[in-house]
C-alpha cells in the first residue's frame, strides 16, 4: 500500500499529519510575496516542514486510510508499519528518498534526517486556482510640465512680421454708404410710428379682457347658477369601550346564589356585572370592570378592607 497519497489528502485539511513510526509532516500558511528583482508574484501557500521526534500514533493517518480502503484500522497500521520499513530501508541504501507530491528525504552526515519541500503543489486550499506569474516591468514615461512645454512652443515659433494690404477703394462703396444712410433716416422716423400703433392696440385688448373679467365676476358673485348640495353629517355612536381589567366577587354552582349576590353588591353601589356562564360550570359575578391596572389595583384594595378579603383582579377582555 503506498501512504504517499493518503499523507497529501490529510495535508490540505490539518496542519499536522504524523507518519507513526516515522516522523510528523508539519504546514506552516505564508503569504503572498513578491520578487521585485524578477517582478515575479507567488500566491499564498502552505510551506512544509519535517519533524523526526513527532513518531507516536495520534490515528490521524490510519482512520484516514481504514475509511478510503474500507478496511480494519489494525490492518491500517500494519500498513503504515510496512511502509515505514521500506522508507528506512531506502534511506540508508541511497542517502535519498523521494515521496510524490510532499518532498525529498535524505541523510547528512550524522545520519540525521533533512527534508527538502515540493514547491509544485499548493496545499493551502484558499489558494486553489492561482499560480506564479511574471509581469513585464512598468516603463513609466515622463512627462513635461507645462511651463516645459511653454518654452519649447515659444523657441520653435519664428516671429511673425504682419503687412497691411493696401486695398483700393472703389465707385461703388460710396453708393453703398449712401444707401446705408438713406435705410437709417428711414428707420429713425419709422420706428416711432410702428411702436405708437402697437400700444395702442394693447390698451385696446386690455381693455377688452378687464371687461369681461368684471363680468365674471359680478355673475360669480351674485348668481349660483350650480349650487352646491347640501352636505349632511351623521355622527355615529362609538361602541362601548371594552374594560380588561375585572375585580371578582365569587363563581357561583347555583344562578340563583349568582343572582343574589349580584343584587347585593348593587345594592351597595357598585357597579356590578354578571357573566355568561363559564367552562366550568360556574356564574362569576364581578364587582366591577376598568380600563387601567391602576384603577383597578386601587378600586381591590378598598374592597377587600371593607367588604372581601378574598377579591382578586380577572384580566380580560369583556
């Protein structure tokens, strides 16, 4: 059974997967960095790292592979056994071993163990899609100011020498100041005319509209011709207002005893109501309903002074 493929399952979901036996594959998150140098960016990763003293079972690994294999996790381990034995054989054959997808173990001189990393797999699952890319560097251009560009626009312009031209003047142009003249005299004495006759003719409109505005008026004022009907208002009464709050006097078997007592306390003036019989067979009879606590908190204590130690408040809507 080849473990290799068990220990990367584990590595994208915890941060310790221990190799019984072996050693423990730690991941430790970094984040993303970039290499100016190279203009390279590399996403977030998780970097691993190994630790030879973290051997004993924790059941991390085996569950794992009893559950995928759908075996026993006494055959699990065995397993693992197994596997540990031939990597430790391979270590001290050839100073090196290779596990797919997790990383290069090998030999120093003391026989210690180091471990190289596989920087091709990203086990940090946050990161699933991204990749290294290298991005051309920036050129940045560099723009002039504006006073730069004010100088250098000044020293490429040559100086412009402005000719007058001589134009002669002909027969015709004096015609045409004459008549120009003869329009304006026109205008001058025109003018005042056309305004005249517009005012006028405005005082005569106005005139007109005012005329008829005041009879509107007058008939608006003197004359209904469409009165308006007469609006009668009907107030209805509002219903009694329900009291949630009750003082009981008593629940009676017998109607007649529910009756008696009813009269008595009328009797003696109060206020008193008699209920529809209730699922228990009983006639409640109540001194009294009130709209507030307070009133009938206050209304309780005077009558269990004077007449019933045993009156208690009934809250409900009635």
């Amino acid at each position: 059974m080849k473990i290799e493929l068990y220990i990367a399952q584990l590595l994208y979901r915890y941060q310790c997967v221990t190799v019984p036996g072996f050693g423990a594959f730690l991941t430790e998150i970094q984040s993303a960095q970039l290499i100016e140098n190279s203009h390279s960016f590399f996403p977030p990763k998780k970097m691993i790292s190994f630790n030879s003293y973290l051997k004993n079972n924790d059941g991390l690994l085996a569950n794992h592979i009893a559950q995928a294999e759908k075996t026993s996790y006494d055959y699990a381990v065995s397993a693992i056994e197994y596997e540990v034995l031939n990597w430790k054989k391979a270590l001290q054959e050839n100073r090196t071993f290779s596990i797919k997808n997790i990383g290069t173990l090998s030999l120093n001189a003391d026989n210690n163990i180091l471990f190289t990393p596989n920087e091709q797999t990203n086990y940090l699952t946050q990161s699933f899609g991204l990749s290294t890319f290298v991005s051309p560097a920036v050129k940045r251009e560099v723009v002039p100011t504006l006073r730069d560009q004010k100088e250098t626009v000044v020293a490429e312009k040559a100086p412009i020498e402005f000719i007058p031209e001589t134009r002669k003047t002909t027969v015709y142009l004096k015609y045409a100041a004459v008549f120009v003249l003869g329009l304006a005299a026109t205008g001058t004495i025109g003018y005042p005319l056309y305004q005249n006759q517009i005012a006028s003719e405005t005082i005569l409109v106005e005139t007109a509209v005012q005329k008829q505005v005041q009879n509107k008026i007058q008939e608006a004022t003197f004359f209904i011709q469409t009165p308006i009907p007469a609006v009668t208002l009907s107030l209805k009464s509002n219903k009694e207002t329900k009291m949630p709050y009750h003082i009981m006097a008593g629940a009676f078997r017998s109607e007649a005893n529910a009756e008696k007592r009813y009269d008595q306390l009328v009797a003696k003036g109060y206020n008193a109501r008699r209920l529809a019989v209730n699922k228990n067979g009983l006639f409640p009879v109540l001194y009294g309903s009130y709209s507030t606590f307070a009133e009938a908190e206050k209304e309780k204590a005077k009558i269990t002074e004077t007449d019933n130690p045993e009156a208690w408040i009934l809250i409900q809507s009635l």
